[in-house]
C-alpha cells in the first residue's frame, strides 16, 4: 500500500445542476473515502471539475439562444457551490475550459500523436451544407428503424432505446437547419483500442478479478469479449479543444479525450498552488489511483482512459474504479430533462444546517451493487429514528448527564473496562469496510457503535446508581464520554458538520484513525466539556410533504408541457396549407368492418355530397356513439381502398393520455355542414 491517494470524482457535466443520484452514486461516497484517507495520515489529492465541453452543451446553448459559454459558466458556478455546501472536500474543483486543461490535453494529444499512437481514417458524415457544419450524432434526428418513433436521434433512440448510428435513420434530417443532410468526406484520428485488448485482459481481468467490484468486472469482461474497436478521438465540431495539429481546422478532442485528462489538469493546478509536484501523483509507483465513477463511465475509466495513459507511457494504471449503480427518486429513473430529481441546490435551501442528514440519508441507499430508490418518507425516518432516536439521543443524554451531576467535568472510571473495546472494534470495522469500498456497511458499523451507546446507558441507568452507587455512575459517564467522543471522531467523514460541532461540544482535537483505533481513553477525566447543543431535529410530516408534492407539481407540469409530443414538422407555406381542403360535416350511418377490430365504416354528410369514409376509430367508440357526431374531414384526400371498401377523406381526430382517440369538433353545433375550416 502506498501513502499516496489519487482520488478522482467523475467531471459532472455543466449542462445542469448536481441532484441526488449524482451524490449517492459518486461524491458523497467519494468525499467519504478521501476524508477517511487523510484521517488515515495518507496524502491525499482529492480531485474534481466540470466537463464543459460536448454535444448536450452545444444543443442546450442552441435551445436557448445563447453561447455555450454562457452555458457551462452558470451551471460551474452552481455546481461548485452546491458541492461546497454539502462538505465535498475536493482539494482542487476546477473545469474543462480552463487555458491549463487545453494545453495539457492538447500536449497528451500530441505526445500519442508523435509516438504514432493514433490511425488517421477518412469517413463519411453527414454534413449541413446551409449551416455548413458536420453533423453529430445527436444533431441529426429521422424515424427509429425499430419503433417508428419520428424523433430518434442519430445516436440512440429514447422511446424504444435502441443504440442506433445516423445511416441507420429513415429520413434523416440536421437539427440545425432542418435540411436532409448529405454523406461528406472528413478525416479523423482514431485510438487503436483493439491494440490495447491483451494489455486490458491482462491488468484488469487477470489481475483485478478479486479485488474489483463484480459490477466493474463484470462490465469491462463484457467489452472484452465482444472485442474492442479502434475509436475516433477527435470530432468534427466547433465546441471543444481543437486538435493540435495542423489542417485540423473545425475538429475538437473528442470530449471522452479530453474530459478523463482534466484530473490531470486540475492535479497540475492545485500542485502549483500548494508546492507540489502532480507527477508524484500520477506517474508514480508510490501512488494508488483510485477513479469514483456511476455505472455509465465504466467503459471510459477502464478502457479508454487506461488505453490512452498506457498508449503515452508515463502513466501509472487505477488501483480500482469502484462504480456505483444508479439512484432512482420516489421509483421513477432520475432525469435532469423532466427535472425529476432532488436538486442539492434546493435541498440546501430548503434543509439549512441539515446536509449531514442527506449525506447519511444517500450513504445509507447508495446504490452501491444495484440500484436503489430514494423516497422522502425514507429519508425522514432515517433522519427520526436513527439521527434523532439513536445518535443524537446517545450523546445528548451523555454531555447533559456530565453537565448535570459534574458541572461538566468528564468523571473518572475504569480505562480498561471491557465496554471501552467497543471503539477500537468499530474504528477497525469501519476502516476495513472503507479500504474495500463498502460504504453502506461503514456506516452500518458507525451506527452499531451509536446502538451500544445507548443501550449501556440504558442497562446502567447512571441517572438511577448516581443516588446509591456514585461511583458507579461516574464510571458509567466516563464511559459514555468515550464512546460519544469516538462517535465524534469517527463520524467525520461521513457527516463532516456533526462531528465538528461534536468535537467543540467535547472540547477535543481531531486524532487521526490510529489513535483512535489504539487508545481506549479518547477524553481525560478532568476535562471539561462545553454547553450541550442539539445535532439534529426532528422532521415534521409537513416538510415532508412540501417535498413530495414538489415532486407531484413536476409530475403535473411535465404533463402540460408534454414531453410525449413531437415537435414541429418542416415548415410549410400559406400556398401549401390552402391546397388542404377541411370542412365541418354529420357522420349519419355507422358500422363494424367485417374482420377488422379498428376499423369502422360511416356514411357522412359533407354539406357537399354524401360519402363514405373508412376510419380506425373502433377500438376508441362503437358505431351507435358516432352517429350524429358532427367532425371535421379532410375533403380532398385522395380516395383509398380499404379492407376492399373505397374510403373517401379522412376524419381529424387526435389522442388523449390514455391513448383513446377523440374527434375534433366545432364547439358550437350552429356550424352547418361543408363549411370550410382556415
Ligand atoms: N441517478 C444516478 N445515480 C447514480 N449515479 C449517477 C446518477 N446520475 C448520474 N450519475 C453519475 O454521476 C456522474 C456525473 O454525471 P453527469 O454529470 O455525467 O450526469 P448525467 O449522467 O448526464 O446525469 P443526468 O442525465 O441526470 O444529468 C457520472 O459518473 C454518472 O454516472
Ligand atoms: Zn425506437
């Protein structure tokens, strides 16, 4: 084991603020770790930023008519700061954009380039000949080949899910200028990863098979085995840092290039500032690197980035990358886009004083080996009965018993009294489960200590003994002074604000993991401790329920702005419109067809003629439903067969939530029939 600790927590992406399952999933539990870690005397960078380059950036700054600057320089901001508030300790926070992150992931560029670590490919991508642009993935939308969903991407589609390419797209339009795209000629340069197979099967699936979690593991063998192919680094776009070569004019690193070298970057920053050397971090045996990531980096921290450091060689490999699963909130998937989620900004506002309650809350439901859910009912139980009922009890009734019967002198006991082995077993018990990444179990064992706190209070009832056997009693709160005092030291990492109360409402210093594990005596008797206040409080059923039906308002407004429709068609003219003929008219005679469940054949009154029409309403109304209903038609639709029937028109309809049809009408049933519709 080596003294230093390279910790790494995933770039969040500045198109959006921080929520929940970012915290459970990464820096929650990340800051745990490094906060252990330099308890443990070990010299820790703890290093994090915003990744503020991309496709997602560049189409919200589109969306919303700004820059892409504009963009990331407000949500770096707020997330910056919500990490601050929460008690991240991150050494340095620093972003993408910064000029030292351009020249260091431009130099790494250039050293893989000169080594000829990279293979140049000529492709064809679509391009935008209006907005003169090569076309992303995402920027090109047309119909899923799977589903049929008209506004797949050309990366993936989102209602059915299906990873999908551009070429793969019926009728594929450019986001940009809404024109067809056509097929253009770009060269590009590609890492070899199928190069980096037997270097990747050898470190990580010979060699961390039993010390990486089963998820990682699991996920990396998988790419293995389907094989790995060569994957292009740069990009033809104009948001991003430029490929440092020449005639590389309008392409950007690829933002999976640059984003993992930020780490680097932003460790070079904070060395600068503190007189260090970034290199003793990142390029030497002395130093473990560990990567904290959500199951969605996997591929690019155990593939990609490693392939890249060993294709630049200096580069020492990640001693783990323990990925988490993700978070889901009230049962439903975390979504930044339909704002389902609890933002730390919010919750910071909304709970002041109260982060250490979301830490334990998300610590105790990370999803550390599958998903897991957050509920506010959970959450306010946790925080009742086990901050409040538990924890905060032990030690309330500890520091008010010393006030009161020893004008807050700790009393004297017996230093080696069996109770006191408590602590040492739970420093230990924590620390291994920390060492191994389990953080759901380290905590279990921080609260089990808590747990025995209060029962040895309660078995030895020191309010009782202090009348008849004082000494007893004092031994009882010189024991209860212990314990309360371990709960302080122990707990920082976990609830960092707690225990810094904790300690000035014991009046001690922070010792470091080993003395605590060591010594049984952790507050002399003799000294004195200062007022008692209270750690947590109770919380009500109604803030609760402010919270829930804050979620229940986005339920509510994602309806009204539905995020089912489609967008808008192609644009069309006045001319193209008045071609369309639509009038008011009387459906007078309806009936089943014979061996179709949708279909249903009516007689309708045009005010100009009388016609049949042939309608898949079926399974939405029976025929004696219809008739009288006065609807609107499509009048000069050309005729078709259907079902051997020829149907003329075509009845304007549109769907409700629950999928049933519904006509649309005139609201006023003056209207005669074949009045024109405009
Ligand atoms: N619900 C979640 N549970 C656990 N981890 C998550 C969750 N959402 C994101 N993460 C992780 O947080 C880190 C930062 O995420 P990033 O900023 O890339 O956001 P994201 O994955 O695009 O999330 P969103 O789409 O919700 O904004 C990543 O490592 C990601 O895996
Ligand atoms: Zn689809």
């Amino acid at each position: 084991m080596s003294n230093r600790k390279m910790i790494t927590a995933a770039l969040p992406y500045a198109n959006g603020p921080v929520h929940i399952g970012h915290l459970a999933g990464v820096y929650i539990p990340a800051d745990v770790y490094a906060r252990f870690q330099r308890r443990l005397g070990k010299d820790v960078a703890f290093i994090c930023g915003s990744d503020e380059h991309g496709i997602p950036i560049t189409i919200r700054a589109k969306k919303e008519g700004v820059t892409p600057q504009d963009i990331v320089d407000k949500y770096h901001e707020i997330i910056k700061k919500s990490f601050s508030d929460l008690g991240i300790s991150f050494d340095e926070y620093s972003r993408t954009t910064s000029k030292n992150h351009y020249e260091t992931s431009q130099d790494f560029f250039k050293t893989l380039y000169e080594k000829g670590k990279f293979t140049e490919e000529v492709s064809e991508q679509y391009f935008d000949e209006q907005a003169g642009e090569f076309l992303a993935d995402r920027y090109i939308v047309g119909t899923c080949p799977n589903c049929g969903n008209e506004n797949a991407y050309g990366d993936q589609c989102e209602r059915c899910g299906s990873t999908l390419s551009p070429s793969e797209l019926i009728n594929p339009k450019s986001m940009l200028s809404g024109n067809v795209p056509v097929l253009k000629e770009t060269k590009n340069w590609y890492l070899p990863l199928n190069e980096y197979e037997d270097f990747l099967n050898e470190w990580i699936i010979e060699g961390h098979k039993d010390d990486w979690k089963p998820n990682v593991y699991g996920q990396v063998k998988s790419w293995l085995n389907d094989g790995l192919k060569p994957r292009a680094m740069t990009r033809d776009l104009n948001w991003g840092v430029p490929v440092p070569l020449p005639n590389a004019e309008g392409k950007v690193l690829y933002v999976w290039f640059d984003a993992p070298i930020g780490y680097i970057s932003f460790t070079k920053e904070w060395a600068e500032k503190n007189g260090k050397d970034w290199k003793d971090y990142w390029q030497s045996e002395n130093s473990d690197l560990v990567h904290f990531i959500g199951k969605d980096n996997i591929v690019f921290h155990c593939i990609i980035f490693p392939s890249m450091m060993k294709a630049h060689g200096d580069y020492i490999m990640p001693k783990n990358v323990p990925a988490f699963e993700f978070l889901n909130l009230e049962n439903d998937k975390i979504s930044t886009s339909r704002n389902w989620a609890v933002w730390a900004h919010e919750y910071v506002e909304d709970f002041p004083g109260q982060q250490d309650v979301l830490r334990y809350a998300l610590l105790s439901s990370a999803p550390e080996t599958k998903d897991n859910n957050f509920t506010w009912k959970d959450f306010q139980t946790k925080n009742n009965s086990e901050l409040v009922g538990i924890f905060g009890n032990f030690i309330n009734r500890v520091a008010v018993l010393i006030h009161k019967y020893y004008d807050g002198v700790v009393p004297s006991g017996d230093s080696n009294a069996a109770e006191l082995q408590e602590i040492s077993k739970s420093a230990k018990e924590i620390s291994g489960f920390l060492e191994n990444y389990e953080f759901r179990n380290s905590l279990t064992a921080l609260m089990n200590l808590a747990r025995f706190g209060n029962q040895y209070l309660q078995t030895e009832e020191p309010w009782k003994t202090i009348k008849d056997n004082p000494e007893k009693a004092a031994h009882s709160l010189f024991a209860g002074a212990q314990i309360a005092v371990a709960l302080a030291q122990l707990s920082e990492p976990f609830m960092p604000f707690s225990s810094e109360k904790l300690l000035n409402m014991f009046n001690v210093q922070k010792l470091t993991w080993s003395d605590i594990e060591n010594q049984s005596v952790l507050i002399q008797t003799g000294h004195t401790i200062n007022e008692s206040s209270l750690l947590f409080s109770k919380i009500e059923d109604d803030v609760i329920e402010a919270q829930i039906q804050k979620l229940e308002d986005t339920k509510q407004n994602n309806k009204k702005t539905n995020p089912n429709a489609n967008p808008m068609k192609e644009e069309i003219t006045f001319d193209d419109f008045t071609k369309i003929d639509l009038r008011t008219a009387t459906i007078t005679e309806a009936e089943k067809v014979e061996k179709a469940d949708k279909l249903l054949k009516l007689t309708v009154d045009t005010g100009v003629d009388v016609r049949t029409v042939v309608s898949g309403i079926a399974e939405s109304f029976t025929p004696e439903e219809v008739i009288g209903k006065q609807v609107m038609i499509l009048l000069n639709l050309a005729p078709r067969k259907i079902r051997g029937i020829e149907s003329q028109g075509m009845l304007l309809l549109t769907t409700k939530p629950d999928g049933k049809l519904s006509f649309v009408t005139p609201d006023d049933s003056t209207v005669e029939n074949g009045i024109e519709i405009g």
